[in-house]
C-alpha cells in the first residue's frame, strides 16, 4: 500500500539531503587533493629557482675568475651596488624610466585597443588604417629616436615617445587578432536578439578579445622597457638605460650589472601586476603572459 503524501516528501527530502552530502564530501575531498598537489607544486618550483639562482652565481664567479677578467665577481657587484642604492641619484634614475614606461605604455595601450578592436570588427576602418599600420609596424622604436628628438622640443617627450611606439603596434595588432577571433556566429545572435552596436561591443567584442589584449598588453610591457633603455642610451639624462651606458663608460662595471637586475626587477613587477588583472578579468581560463 503506498505511503502517504507526506511519507514520500519525507523520503524524498531524505534522498535530497543525502545527494548533497554526498556531493559536498566528494568536492571537499577534490578540494584538499588540489590543494596538496599546488602546495607540493609551489615548494618544488620554490626549490627548483634556489637551486637555479645558487647555479647562476657559482657560473658567474667561475667565469668572472677564470673566462672574463673583466666582468666584476659577485661579492665585488653587491658591495658596489649597496654603495650605489644608498645614492639618491639611483631612485631618481628609477623614477625616470618607470615614469617614461608608465606614460608611454598607458598611452599606447589607451590608443592601441580601441583601435585594434576596431580595425578587427570593422571592414571599413581595417581597409582604411592597415596600409600605413604595417608600414610603420616594420620600423624598429630604435629607429625612431632621431625624428622625435626633431619633432619634439623636450628631451622627455621624444623618449616617452619612442617607449609609446615599441608598445602600440604589438598591443593594437594583438587587439585586432583577438577581435577577428570571435565565432561570427555570436555577432549573428546578438543582432538577431535586437542588441545596439554599444550593446555588442561590451558584451560581446570586448569579452571575447580580453585573452588577446592582455598578450598584447604582456608583450607591449616587455618591449616599452627594452626601448626606454635604449632610448636613455642614446639621447637620455637620466634613467636606468643613462646609468648603465655612464656607468661602462667610466669602466664601473658592477654598476652596470646593477642598473641590468633593476631593469629586470621593475619589468618583472610590471608584468606581474598584468598578470594579476589579468587573472581577475579571465579566472574562467589559464592566462600566459611574457
């Protein structure tokens, strides 16, 4: 005889509530399993970069004393680069070159995407603007240094410039790939479902690009830095890339090593603050940045 209607709730409430438990355990184990699995992850790459760090500087000691006389050993290069962080004219180079970056890269990149998105969605603006942009897509930033310097009055410009051209062409063109590689059928529905132009492009152009921009904006941090340096060699007062082309000028080597592991510091801080954006606009996939 079957049992009453309040029986078969209470049976089926029962079921509910095991069938949850039962997924609830079954997760909190998947969870503590990962968990075990980065945490051995992390100390073993923990181990691995000492063991990759302690290999480098024995590799530069022995080459320091036996190969090249003249570059500086590692004792000589901390001890010089501790007297020369104490100098305040180090922070003031410092704040040059990450000034210059931050200028030029926000710049290019507030420029860049816009246009890019455009240029990959829009037939009309790609066949109007991609003639001249591969035209001076070729053209190394190096390249560029005498005709700023021409073009603008202050020193300063020409080089924020020159950092603005090494990031925009790689940050548009990635920009305008991420555009193009969006299935047209998510376009199709969005029209069809009565979505505006400013509709379509927030909610569809724009999401679908994000994991190409943000190559883009990778790749543009490294290059900006490689060519305010460069810059700085040639026509620069201050920075980093002006301390390291003085400071082998004056044969003092260890300072050179110096203003090289700060360009590297301050690059790598950069890129880890994009990967961290990154990571918070894209959680739903893996992010690979330079």
């Amino acid at each position: 005889m079957a049992g009453s209607p309040q029986d078969r709730e209470s049976k089926e409430n029962f079921i509910i509530d095991h069938m949850r438990q039962s997924v609830k355990e079954e997760y909190e184990k998947v969870y503590w399993r990962r968990t075990q699995e980065q945490k051995k992850l992390k100390k073993k790459q923990a181990v691995t970069g000492i063991l990759g760090g302690i290999t480098f500087v024995v590799v530069w000691h022995v080459l320091s004393q036996t190969i090249i006389d003249k570059l500086p050993s590692p004792w000589e290069t901390v001890t010089q680069s501790v007297k020369t962080v104490l100098d305040p004219w180090y922070y003031k180079s410092v704040y040059h070159s990450l000034y210059r970056v931050i200028v030029g890269f926000c710049t290019a990149s507030a420029l860049g995407i816009p246009l890019g998105l455009m240029m990959g969605w829009n037939r009309i603006v790609r066949d109007m603007t991609m003639p001249g942009f591969e035209l001076f897509r070729s053209v190394p930033p190096v390249a560029w240094v005498p005709l700023s310097i021409i073009i603008f009055a202050h020193m300063e410009y020409s080089m924020i410039f020159i950092t603005f051209t090494g990031a925009f062409f790689v940050v548009t063109l990635n920009a305008k790939l991420g555009a193009e590689s969006i299935d047209q059928s998510l376009f199709r529905a969005a029209w069809c479902l009565g979505g505006s132009p400013r509709q379509v492009f927030r909610h569809v152009l724009l999401p679908g690009s994000l994991p190409s921009i943000f190559m883009g904006l990778a790749l543009g941090m490294g290059i900006s830095w490689q060519t305010v340096v460069a810059a700085e060699m040639i026509a620069g007062q201050y920075g980093l890339g002006y301390l390291a082309w003085e400071s082998y000028s004056l044969i003092r080597f260890p300072e050179v090593i110096l203003a090289m592991a700060s360009i590297g510091v301050l690059g790598y801080i950069c890129s880890a603050i994009l990967r961290s954006i990154a990571g918070k606009y894209l959680a739903w996939r893996k992010v690979y940045t330079a």
